[in-house]
C-alpha cells in the first residue's frame, strides 16, 4: 500500500500511509492514521484528509526512523466488516438478549499471517495463516467485549458509524533531516497554495453549479454563431479578465453560446453558475452576506474562474432602498477593476433600464448581442441534434420529418421564445417525454409532436393539424347544444374559426376581435363562454375583465401598462396564457386612455409595458361586449324583431361612443337581438335540466316535468326587458325548485323515487301518472304541484338501470379500500417522501453517493410500477363514478337507463381486470410457469380448455411450449427428436400446430399435457388455474368431465433432474367423485362459471381467457378473505437442494 523511501525532487521524500475515516454524523467525519491512533481530525470528508496529510508532514520530520517505520502498511491492507452478536447484560427482561453490530476492522498483510485491529475495542490480534477470518474476528470480539466491564459509553462506541473507509494520503517530507527550514517552508506554502485552491472550489462548488464539469452532457451543436463564438473567445481567452454582457431574447442561445466556448478548454477553465440567491444564501445575520461575497469573488479571482449568471437581470433588478441585497455593487469593484470575469445573461428590454441604473457595471463589460437565427438556420440545427440523438440506439430516436412542422408551429405559437431555442427545448422535452412512458416508442413521429404541441400550449390539435377537419355545420350544432338563438352571432364566430383553421388571417393581429353587441341576457357572455368550451374543452380558461372597474385614470396603467415591479394584470394574463379567449366585459365603461392601449392591441398585436417586456396578442380571440343602444330596441317579448332598424340604430350608438380607428380595427361587430317566446322557452328547458343535476334530486330519483302552459309561464315571468334571461335561474328557484322542496321534505322516505309534475290549474292531469297515485298536491304562483308516485313497471323500468349502475360503483368504492389496496397507496406516498429526502440530501462521500444513487433509481422504479397500477384502477373508478352521474340524471328526466348500466358494466370489468394487476403489484413479476394438466374419466374438458388457451394466447403474446405423456412412444424413442433423451417419459416440445391434430381435435387421446408458458405475466393469471375444474354434464344420466391443473413450478426451464422427478411422472389421478367441491366449475347449458363454489360469472369458453383477470380477482378476493393469500401462488413441485441429495 505504502512506498517508503520514493525521493522526490530536490531530496523530498515521500510516503503513502492510511487514514482511517468515521462518518459520525451527516457530513462530519473523524479521521485517525491506522498507525498511530492518538492523531485525530474532526471536518469534513477531504478536509479531515487535508488536515491530517498536512499535520502528518510536518510532525513526522522529528520523529526517528522506528515512528516513521510504523506508518509503513503492506500492500494489501483493507477494511473487513462482520456482523456480530454480543450479550449485553443488565437490560430490562423485555428487551435482554443479544445485540447484533456490524463492526469493522483493519486487516494488515504481514508474511504468511495478518495483523487486524478492531477500532471501536481499540484491540489487535494476529491471523495465522489457514485460519478463517470471519470465525477468528467474532470470536476475538466476544472475548474482548465479555472480559472487559463494558458501561454504557463503551457500548455506544460499538455502535456502527453512518460510513467508514480506509483512505491512502501521501506524506511529502526530507527524511535526511537536511534543509527543513528552506525545504519545509517551501512545502508547506505549496501545501497552502494548494489548500488555498481546494478551499475556492469548494466554496464556488457551494454557491454555483459546475458548468465545465457537465458541459459535455449538456452540449447541443451550434449552428450559424460562428462570429459570436469568435467574439466571445477573443473576450474571454485574453490575459486581462475581461466581462461579457450576452444579450439576446429567452431561447436565442446564450447558454449554448458560452458551452460552445467551454467544451475544448474544460478541463483549464472553470465555469460557476450562479445567481443572486445562491451567493448570499442562508447569510441572515448582519454584515454576513457582505463576508460571503468577497470571500466568493476572492476565490474566483484566485482560480480565474468564470461567474455565469444565466439571469443577471434578475441582480440588476434588487433595489437596496427597499430592502433588497446590493449584490451588484458588491460586485461592480471586482469587475470594474479587472479583478474577476463575469458573463451574464439579460433580455434586450432591460438593457436600457439596467444601464442606466448602473452606469460603471455596464461601462466595465462588453456587450455581446445574438438575434435569433432564421428558419433555415433553425432547422440544420434541429437536424444536426436529431441526428446527434440518434446515434444513441438505447433511447427513441426523433423522426426528421416532425421538424419542419415544429419550425412551423413554433414560429406562428410561441411568441415570446426565439429560434433556435423554441424548437429545441420542444424536441428535448418530446424525446424525454417519450423516454418516460412505460414502453417508449422506438420512433417519435409527427402524430406525438402534433398531440405534445398541443399539450404544452393548450392550442387544440384540430387547428394545428391540417389532416384534421373542421366543419363549420358540426360546429354550429356543437354551439346550438348550449346557445339559444342568436343564429347569426354564431355562424359569424364559427366562420372567424373556420379562417383561423385555415390560416388565412393577416399577421401581426389578433386571430380575431368581435365586439358583441346588444340587450342584457340575450347571450353575449354565454357564446363567450361556450367559444372558450369548444376550444379547451373548460370555460375556465376564459380570461374575463369587467371594465366598468376600469374606468378611472389609473386603469390603464393597472390593466395593461404596468409598473417596474410588477406586470399589468391584462399583460400578465395574457402571457401566462398566449391563446386564450379574452372577454372584455362592457368596453364602453372603461376610460379613454384603455381604448387607446386597446387600438394598438388590435392593430398590431402586441404591446409593451413600463418594464419593456413585449406581450403578443396574436394568438388571442378578443370578445369586446356592450349593451350600447339596446335601451332604444326593447320591445314586448314575442312582438317581431326590427333587425334592420336595431342594427343601424346599435351602429350609430357605437359611433358615437368609440373612435373610428377603434371600430374599424376590429374583425366583426356582431349584433345580439332579443329572445322571443320560443327561444325564452328553450333557455327555461336548458336551466330545468341543469337543475335536474342538482345532487339532492339525483339522490333521491326524483323526475320533474312542467307543461306546456307552466313552461310559458316561467318564461314569460323570468323574462325581464331589462336583464334578459339574467334573473330567470333566480326566478326558476323560487317559483319552481322551493315548492318542490317544499313537496319533497314533507313527504319524507315516500318522496324517493317520485314524480313531480308541474302544471297550470286550468290544464288537465299529469298525461304520464294516474290520479290514483298522486301523493300530494301543492298551488303556488299560480302553479300547481303532483307529486305520483310511480307505477310498478314504470318505477322498474327507470330505477333497474340506476341502482344497478350505483351498485356498481358501490362495490369499486369498497373493492378499493381493500387493506391490500389501502397499503400500497400508502406505500406510494412512503416512497414519494424518501425519493423527495434522498434527492435533497445527497451524501458528499463518493461511496455513499454510489449506493445512494442505485437505491433512489430503485426507489423510482418502484414508485413507476405501483403508481401506475394504482392510477390505473383509480381511474377506472372514478369513470363508474361519473356513469352513475348520468344514470341518476337519467332518472331525472325520465330515461331508461338500462343502456347506460350495459356502459358501466363495462367500465365495472375493466374496473375489475385493472384492480387484479393492482392486488398483485407488490408480488414480484413473474413472466413464467410450468403446468401439468391431467384428465381423468370422461374427456372433452381438456380439449375445451388447450383450445381457448391457444385462441387468446396470441392476444396476451404468451408462447407455449407443450409436451404429451406417452409411456409406450419413450420405449420406442422419440423420432421426431432423437436427440431428446430416451428416458424422458414426456414428448418433445410440440407447437400449437402439432397440438391441434393431436390432442385438441382427440379427445381423449393424450390425458395428460405439461405446458410452459412465457409471456406477460403468465405466472400471475394462469398460477391462479391450479386446482379441480369440472364441467357439468348437459344429459342427467352422463357424468361430468374433470381437468386437473398442477401449478409445478413458476419458471419454464428445467433441469435433466427435474424431467425424472416423481412429481412430473405420476400416473393419471383417479377421477373424482362429482360430490367433491371443484375449484372451477363449468356449465354450459347456463353460461355460468362459478368459483370455488361462491361467486358465479357470465363465462364460457373460448372466452373464458378473455376474463382471466376478473376470474382471477375474484380468487385473489377469496384469498384475502380467507387468509391465504401468501400460499396462493406456491408451486407442487421444489428442485431440492444438493445436500437434501446427499441424505
């Protein structure tokens, strides 16, 4: 291990020796010489090895030869570890008994032995040659440990440390003794030079990122910065530590830029990362950060490093006056006078402000300006990277015709990202997206970067894709779902869709501007809303100001200008989400000075606010409404509409109100007219059916109808000149929902599963009910109140549907609060917990930081595996959660529901196949099974069987593998495989082609088959067949055919031994009584399987492995119930061991 004696320059001496390192507590670590254990140093991981290396060179230039001798270790010389049991005495009865420590040792070579010295009992011991170590070192522990009074400090020095290594330092001294004060001296200032280095990359490492360090992984080719990476190496590479301003917009490649510049010389130069943030991070106390700054700018100018601040406007932006840290002007003396080099990273919007807050920083650093590349330039970029990526055959490779589009979609949809970044950070995050999915595709081609586009932007992939249609009717009658009237509005909206669709819209403006016009409540806001719908699929996402809170002189600072600590409200929202659907509510309330923001919004689309970020608009819809003029159209309800004189008196009132530019500038005026009767009528109808929605009268089953004459009623009532259609929800609870309620409550458990008619006095009885099952009756409002009670088969009819999808959902519900089920959901939120813990508290020593990082990527693997199966069952339920919704809405509205109950039971069997993968996640994955299958007496239940397993295995990718028993063809030898050994009572392999013939199509010809199967999780479906399966016989006087499984082994490779074992060479088993319970019993004059005589299913064969998963669940459930299910999958057969052989 140590060379002793090795001369150096100039006489210098060298020797290696070991320390002996104890990490005691996170981070802090003892270090003692193996040699001489009264040397101890306390720090660090390497500032314990610095400590001792350099306190170790000087004290050992004193010492005589014999001390130094000591330091001498063989080569060889290593750390044993051993767990070890100790009686430790004196304890309480309930805890007495032997502890069990994992102890370390040194082990030392010393000719035909070792010498091993055990630290925590400061003990040495010699090893004879032949003797075993690991019996010598327990032994020698428990001598020690019994012979010696331990107390209780003694004990806990016994106690392992978080880590211990052995570590070799090299000691530098003149072992002659000449020249100590000249060459000692000199020594130590290059030990301290040295230490002095190690100390300032330590501290750079603490407060920056290592950008030399992953530059080579981070690399992406460059293309067409030819001249800028000349300029910024001219700036960088020269003697004097010149700073570098790099100035360009989110995306252009600054970063790119500088890596370019550090990936030849990285191992010569260093690169820090850094931020404002990280450089006086956890500095609280007065006057602290200031130390820490100047201790940090010390180290980068003795280094020469590079400080990188990838957001510098972010530090140019702290204002001291109001608290903030002045990191800058810390900063300005070191690089104004040369001292350190700085490259930083800043927008142009901010250059102006920035410089002219910090006049000198700016005077200091060279500016360094990148435009965007073109078109061209982006694509050979893309091309080139795609190209790099696809050199790696273990991860998807990209298609190149997917860049082109991207380029496309890039340029016209992120406005506020410049080429080439925006189209490389989206190939990036679509390769790792690919790479993420459980199976990643081998190829990412342009459906996945259609549907990922549309993903990131939330831009719908219909208008994305020119493959895919839009047709104006289909939309129309989309909108009609929701929209009462207003037919005219909506064609013009669906035809502004239609040209964005076809890009055909002029650029540098919004994709369209309307603004709607008309009386309150006739749907102006509701087309907004269901504009926003159609698009991103929720109403939500509309972005809505009231701009009659807008009208002061302020408004158009708070709205859209501003200010230099904050963005405008409009601007940021907009930014936050570039296609959206804006709603200006009520423009003409707002002040002048936002009408005038607002003509260079919709002429331009774009606009920049007081700290000069620009916001793009040209991927907005902008909906403006007002009600200007609609006091001058009021008309009685159901009177014809004027629509020639409305709209030119609404064109006058907008004149008169707005500026021509403003009016003009935008794509559509749009005028809304008054409902009339018929279409107030359809809005009642819409709101009766989102009150039918309400939980309390699905719940309680309740129908609810009104008349014709009611229905005109509540229209002509709820109906107001002034407020539209705005009070009618208001009205609707009042005269309608609060009667009801009335009815309801007072009727109590009778009201469950009733039906409400709602009908003028004058108008005849309920048409659906007889009178005789009338309940109750109530007049209010002129209006009267039946509540019926529901005949038998009309109530059968609308509740058999409702309570069998409710049931159900009952049963997911309580499938998924199985302890099974509830511990691996706990075991889910465990790991997310260790995996957050591990990845912020990475250990500092190599070692530790190795295992570490295999046990997180398990840990995550883990996580992957159990969350998916979880999610999977999760969603599934929660879909029969919203089958029951609209079974109960059916209810409502007086539907069958029997369709919708076929619906949920199929959701309820996915449900179930989904739920079985999740019963069995935390077992491991098994792939492989071998099955022994014998028919005993009356055949035909073992053809039924092979046949369905051969028709669905190539559906589960299962590869099967048969061999058939026949005792008379091994005496003749195989002759389809001679090399096949003779004495083998089982056939050679045979195919499904050859089983067919054979033993499919004859019954009875071959009685028993063994089978190895491989395939997704064969083991786990097909473990649970394993047990007595009976089909009835359909003639009373005929017995039953049985078919036994054996669950041999689960794995498909077995040895010569395991082919002669007694387990596989059995004869047939007797053929059971048909009054012995079978595990599956089959029966197919019903149709009906029923397991393990308790549950019955809808099953048959072939289809019967179709439902492998549910039959096998409901096994699984039996298990669970009963406590079995550790044995559940436990093979017949066991290959013993060698020394169960040998006795």
């Amino acid at each position: 291990m140590a060379e002793e004696g090795d001369k150096g320059e100039e006489g210098i001496l060298t020797l290696e020796t070991l320390l002996l390192s104890r990490e005691v507590s996170p981070g802090a670590w003892l270090a003692t010489p193996v040699a001489d254990r009264q040397h101890v140093a306390y720090g660090s991981e390497a500032g314990v090895a610095d400590q001792q290396e350099r306190f170790l060179s000087e004290h050992l230039l004193t010492q005589p030869p014999r001390v130094l001798a000591r330091y001498h270790l063989e080569a060889g010389t290593r750390l044993h570890r051993q767990l070890v049991r100790l009686e430790r005495p004196g304890l309480p009865p309930r805890v007495e008994g032997r502890l069990e420590l994992e102890l370390s040792g040194v082990v030392s070579p010393d000719g035909r032995g070792d010498w091993v010295f055990v630290p925590a009992l400061d003990h040495t011991f010699y090893l004879a040659d032949g003797e075993d170590l690991r019996e010598r070192f327990a032994s020698e522990v428990e001598r020690i440990a019994s012979a010696r009074e331990l107390d209780d400090h003694d004990w806990l020095r016994l106690f392992p440390a978080e880590d211990d290594t052995l570590e070799p330092i090299t000691l530098h001294f003149d072992h002659a003794g000449e020249g100590i004060a000249g060459r000692a001296r000199a020594l130590r200032q290059k030990r301290i030079q040295e230490l002095k280095r190690k100390n300032a990359t330590e501290l750079l490492e603490k407060v920056g990122r290592a950008l030399h360090l992953e530059v080579e992984a981070k690399m992406v080719p460059l293309t067409g910065r030819d001249r800028e990476l000349e300029a910024l190496g001219a700036m960088l590479d020269g003697p004097s530590r010149a700073s570098v301003l790099l100035v360009g917009r989110e995306a252009v490649g600054k970063s790119a830029l500088l890596r370019a510049w550090l990936a030849p010389k990285r191992k010569e130069r260093l690169v820090f990362a850094t931020s404002g943030a990280k450089l006086v991070a956890g500095m609280s106390g007065f006057g602290q950060w200031q130390e820490q700054l100047e201790r940090v700018m010390e180290a980068a100018e003795l280094l020469d490093a590079v400080l990188y601040f990838p957001s510098f406007g972010e530090l140019l932006g702290e204002r001291p006056e109001r608290g903030g840290v002045d990191v800058v002007g810390a900063l300005r003396r070191w690089v104004v006078e040369g001292r350190v080099r700085v490259v930083g990273e800043l927008p142009p919007e901010a250059v102006e402000a920035a410089r002219r807050r910090h006049v000198s920083l700016f005077g200091a650093m060279t500016r360094l300006a990148l435009e965007p590349l073109d078109e061209a330039q982006t694509r050979d970029a893309a091309k080139a990277l795609v190209a790099r990526w696809a050199r790696r055959e273990d991860r998807p490779r990209i298609d190149p015709a997917v860049i082109d589009p991207v380029v496309e979609l890039a340029k016209r949809y992120l406005p506020y990202r410049a080429f080439p970044g925006k189209v490389i950070r989206f190939l990036e995050e679509l390769l790792v997206t690919a790479e993420s999915e459980a199976s990643p595709p081998s190829v990412v081609d342009l459906e996945r970067a259609y549907d990922a586009f549309s993903l990131a932007t939330q831009i719908p992939a219909f208008l994305l894709r020119e493959d895919r249609p839009l047709l104006a009717d289909r939309v129309i009658a989309t909108f009609r779902e929701r929209m009462v009237g207003q037919a005219e509005a909506v064609r013009r909206v669906v035809e502004t869709l239609c040209v964005v669709k076809a890009r055909l819209q002029p650029e540098g403006k919004p994709l369209a501007s309307f603004l709607f016009i008309g009386p309150t409540g006739v749907g102006k806001t509701e087309l907004a809303r269901t504009l926003t719908r159609f698009l991103f699929g929720d109403e939500e996402r509309m972005v809505r100001f009231d701009m009659s809170e807008y009208a002061d002189g302020l408004a158009a600072e708070r709205l859209i200008a501003g200010t230099h600590d904050s963005a405008g409200l409009l601007t940021s929202k907009v930014r936050e989400q570039p296609f959206c659907v804006l709603l200006l509510d009520e423009i003409e309330k707002a002040h002048p000075a936002v009408l005038d923001l607002l003509l260079q919004v919709l002429g331009e689309g774009r606009l920049s606010d007081a700290r000069g970020q620009t916001t793009h608009f040209d991927n907005a819809i902008i909906i403006l409404t007002s009600n200007l003029g609609a006091s001058h159209q009021r008309a009685p309800l159901g009177f014809p509409d004027r629509r020639e004189t409305a709209e030119s008196q609404y064109d006058r009132a907008i004149h008169q109100a707005f500026r021509p530019e403003l009016v003009n500038r935008l794509d559509r005026v749009i005028t809304f007219h008054p409902l009339t009767e018929e279409e107030v009528a359809q809005v009642v109808t819409i709101a009766l059916r989102r009150i039918g929605e309400r939980r309390g009268i699905q719940q309680g089953g309740l129908g609810l109808e009104l008349s014709e004459g009611a229905l005109a009623q509540v229209a002509a009532e709820g109906y107001s000149d002034t407020y539209g259609v705005r009070a009618l929800r208001r009205h609707l609870d009042r005269a309608v929902v609060d009667p009801v309620s009335e009815l309801v409550a007072s009727l109590g458990p009778e009201a469950q599963g009733a039906f409400v008619w709602v009908a003028r006095p004058e108008e005849p009885d309920c048409p659906h009910h007889s009178a005789k099952h009338r309940l109750r009756s109530l007049i209010r409002s002129d209006l009267r109140f039946d509540v019926f009670r529901r005949d038998a088969a009309t109530g059968k009819k609308a509740l058999r549907g409702v309570w069998g999808v409710v049931a159900l959902r009952r049963e997911a519900d309580r499938l998924m609060q199985l302890e099974t089920v509830l511990r691996i959901d706990e075991q889910i939120g465990m790991l997310r917990s260790q995996i957050a813990l591990a990845a912020r508290a990475q250990r500092k020593s190599r070692k530790r930081r190795v295992v570490d990082q295999v046990d997180l990527e398990r840990m995550r693997i883990e996580l992957h595996r159990l969350s998916t199966a979880y999610d999977a069952a999760r969603e599934k339920q929660l879909d029969l959660h919203a089958a029951e919704q609209l079974a109960l809405a059916a209810l409502y509205a007086g539907d069958d529901a029997d369709s919708l109950y076929a619906e949920a039971s199929a959701l309820d069997d996915e449900f179930k196949r989904r739920l079985f993968y999740l019963l069995v996640a935390e077992r491991p994955s098994r792939n492989a099974i071998t099955l022994l299958l014998s028919e005993p007496g009356r055949p035909g239940l073992l053809r039924a069987w092979l046949d369905g397993l051969y028709r669905n295995a190539p559906h589960r990718h299962f590869r099967v593998i048969a061999h058939v028993r026949d005792r008379e063809q091994m005496k003749r030898g195989w002759p389809s495989d001679p090399a096949w050994p003779a004495e083998r009572a089982w056939s050679p392999p045979k195919d499904e082609a050859w089983m067919r013939p054979h033993v499919v199509d004859r019954p009875g010809n071959h009685r028993a088959v063994l089978l190895r199967i491989e395939g997704p999780a064969a083991a786990l479906l097909l473990g649970l067949e394993a047990g007595l399966h009976r089909r009835v016989s359909q003639a009373k006087d005929e017995t039953p055919s049985h078919l036994l499984i054996e669950r041999l082994a689960l794995e498909t490779q077995l040895e010569d031994e395991d082919w002669l074992a007694e387990e596989l060479n059995r004869g047939l088993p007797p053929d059971p009584s048909p009054k012995i319970p079978a595990f599956r019993e089959h029966d197919p004059a019903t149709g009906r399987l029923t397991i393990d005589g308790t549950v019955s299913l809808d099953v048959t064969f072939p289809s019967y492995f179709e439902q492998l998963e549910v039959i096998g669940l409901y096994h699984l459930l039996g298990a669970l119930a009963a406590g079995m299910e550790e044995d559940i999958y436990r093979p017949s057969y066991r290959r013993k061991k060698p020394e169960e052989e040998a006795s």
